[in-house]
C-alpha cells in the first residue's frame, strides 16, 4: 500500500442528499473517487463517515517568531497547531528578529516549512529592515519563492516609497503589497480600540480612522500604478467601505479580516485582559456588522488569523505594556463554523471560498485550495461538523497561551488532515 490512504465514507459538500463516498490519495494526488466502501484495499483507511472532505484551509497571516522569538513559537510548533486545525499551508509574516528581508533567511524558513505537518511559505518585508526607508530587492525575494511583502506590524507610511512598492511589484505575476494599514502617527501610544472602553480605563486609543486614511490612500495609489495591493486584517466599516468601492472601480485590491474581528468587539477587552490586546485593535459592534457583511457580499476575500503568540511572561503584564497579538491558527475553522455555518448564516461553500479557496488565490498558490477533484493535489482537510469541544491550553499546541477561544464552546472539528499526499493528522492526533 506505500503511503497510499483512503478517505472512507465522507461527503465532498454539505449538501443534502448527498452520497458519501470514498477518495485514494496516492503520489500526493487525489487518484479515486469512488461510491463509499468500494476502494478499502488500496491503502491505509481513514474513517470520514458524517463528515466533510474539504480543500486543506489556507492561513495566510501567521507569526510563528522564527528567528528571534521561538520562546513563544516556532515553526514547528505553529505548524503542528495549524496541521491540527485542518491549515494545509499558511504565510509567515516577516517581523522577526531579523526581519525576513533577505534571500537568505527565506531559504532558511522555508528549507523548515518543508520538513513540517503543514506546508509553511513566508512572506518578505516590503523594507529593509522594515524601517520604512529603503525597498527590499523584489526581484530576489520573488525568485527565491515569496509572493507576499508587507512591512507588518508597522505601516509603510510614505506614499512614494508605497508607490514604487506598487509599481516594482506589478509585473511580478501572483506578488502583493500588503498593507498593515494603521497610519502611525494616528496610533502612537495607543493600546485598544479608540472609544468607551479606553475612555473607562484610562487609556490611550486607536482611531478607526487610522485605518481609512492608509487604505484610502494606498487605494489610489493602486489604481495608478496598477499594482496589486491586499489589506491585512480589516477592521472597519470605514475601510471596508472603502475596499468595496474600489473593487467596483476595478483597483486590485483584495482583504482579509480575522476570526476575533468578525465576533469579538472592544467590550471583550476587560473580560480577556491581555490576550484580548492586538494590532488593529477588537472594533465596536457596527464594524462588526460591517466586516460580516463583506463577507457576505465579496468586498473581504479571506479569513486569516493573524496568529500571534507572545510567552507568557510577556503577556502577564498590564494592558499597556503587553505586546499585542492573539492565537488562532488552530482553532480558525471550529470558530468560524460555530459562530457563522452551524448558526446557519453561511454555506459550506462560502465556508471553504474563506478559508481555502480565496486565500489560496491570494497568495499564488497553485497546489492549494483546489476543488476536491480526481488529478487534484491532495491537501485535504476532514471536518467533522457535529464535534463539540470546548477549546482549552492543554489540548491546543501553541507554546504560548494569549488565545481568546479559550472556554468557547465549539462546534465543528477536524478529524484528519493530509498535507501534501501524506497524512499528518489522524483522528484529531499529530502522526
């Protein structure tokens, strides 16, 4: 049988009526499709009766701190969370200690993403040292495998170097400019979100309209050089507003909102303390009936997570001095599927277009996000859509613990995934 496997008895959408059946995995392809129980023999079975066999999910903003901040993740262990959590492949974000700007440091990441349960791309800054000066080589970065640059965790504040950005990129077929778009002068010093929380506490905040004056401004500049340009974790209705106007203009520009930003608002702050902290800050309830809608309506292309883990000690500190960032890579899907598909506000369809498809697309990905098809790549993620489970520090892999999902209950669970052919999660426990 080889590395040969069987995905037995599952269902390829969520439609009713459908008929489960079986899929041969061989030479990290799907080789079968055939009626449920007829291809037992071929290879290793795995069981996927009463649940989903979806694309691999696709997170394209994650922070697993290699180099420079492995005491809080690595990409081992950022890895194995998301192979847990049905992520197939994800895109490591460049604000390590060094930052990603070399060819260098790519092919070191990369050389270990190659090795692990989840297939593991970075992205490159979009500066040098991500201090907003000078431009990075894209020619280089782009040759040795990076698709997505983005100075994130700072903004790229002037226009003209963006404009070159913009323009240096665009005949560099699948690469994006993404933006952390908070103006910085608009937020310096600020902790949360700026309005009635940070008021109550004392704090110093974040306007939302740090957001619209960076996208709105890196909007036009889009459209003139013609370049493509992605807004990472959208938190507004300010800018989501401005997103959709664009896309009607025919700017190349696509974006992505978090798990936290779609359910979680300023008024969490106080019950999660400092794991409720990150950059952009949790929003107010009309941003998140905003962002809901653009998912809806096609304005916001992705969730991605922004997965950002911060040790221990480093969070145990008061809300002004803790750094910002929350987990999620793990438990994206569950989240998503409870608050949005087992509520009945979404489709499997859209479910799996936010979660693989589109991500995928966004980040040039050919392997990745691809319709479950006879000949298609196997990255696959089996979701059982009726597990409940409540997210707790002791099942979940992260080597830090600033997750906000800890306590929720949760619907929706993956059950195995196979990345690249071979099979790495089985029966919801890391081969």
């Amino acid at each position: 049988m080889g590395d040969s496997v069987v995905i037995s008895g599952g269902l390829l959408s969520g439609n009713t009526g459908e008929q489960p059946v079986d899929l041969l995995v061989d030479a990290g392809m799907i080789a079968e499709i055939a009626p449920a129980g007829t291809l037992k023999g071929k290879g290793l079975v795995v069981d996927a009766s009463d649940a989903l066999v979806l694309p691999g999910f696709v997170d394209i903003q994650v922070h697993f701190r290699t180099p420079g901040g492995e005491e809080s993740e690595d990409i081992s262990s950022g890895a194995a969370g998301a192979a847990l959590g049905g992520v197939t492949a994800c895109v490591m974000m460049p604000n390590t200690i060094p930052t990603i700007d070399s060819v260098a440091l790519v092919n070191e990441v990369l050389a270990i993403g190659r090795t692990t349960p989840c297939d593991v791309h970075t992205s490159a800054s979009v500066t040098q040292g991500r201090e907003g000066r000078e431009l990075v080589n894209f020619g280089d970065l782009y040759a040795a495998g990076v698709r997505i640059f983005t100075d994130d965790g700072t903004v790229v504040d002037d226009a003209a170097l963006m404009e070159r950005a913009l323009s240096a990129t665009g005949d560099l077929p699948g690469s994006v400019i993404s933006q952390h778009a908070e103006h910085s002068a608009m937020v310096e010093g600020g902790v949360i979100n700026d309005g009635a929380v940070a008021k109550r506490l004392g704090l110093k905040g974040r306007p939302r309209e740090a957001e619209a004056v960076i996208v709105e401004r890196d909007l036009r500049l889009a459209e003139a050089t013609k370049g493509r340009y992605h807004v990472l974790h959208i938190s507004t209705s300010l800018a989501a507003d401005l997103v959709r106007s664009a896309k009607s203009s025919g700017v190349r520009v696509t974006a992505e909102v978090t798990p936290q930003h779609l359910i979680l608002t300023e008024d969490d702050v106080e019950r999660l303390g400092t794991s409720g902290k990150m950059n952009p800050p949790l929003r107010t309830a009309g941003d998140i009936e905003a962002l809901r809608a653009g998912i809806f309506d096609g304005t916001i292309d992705a969730v991605a997570t922004d997965h950002a883990p911060h040790s221990p000690a480093s969070k145990d500190v008061s809300l002004a001095d803790a750094p910002p960032g929350m987990l999620g890579v793990e438990t994206m899907a569950s989240v998503i599927w409870t608050e949005f598909v087992d509520s009945g506000l979404m489709s499997v369809e859209r479910f799996v277009t936010l979660l693989s498809h589109s991500p995928a697309q966004i980040a040039a990905m050919e392997s990745q996000g691809q319709p479950i098809r006879v000949g298609g790549p196997a990255n696959i993620a089996v979701f059982d859509p009726k597990m409940q489970w409540t997210a707790d520090h002791g099942s979940l892999q992260s080597k830090s613990d600033n997750n906000p999902w800890i306590g929720k209950q949760l619907v929706g669970r993956v059950r195995h995934t196979i990345c690249r052919g071979q099979l790495v999660v089985a029966d919801g426990v890391l081969i």
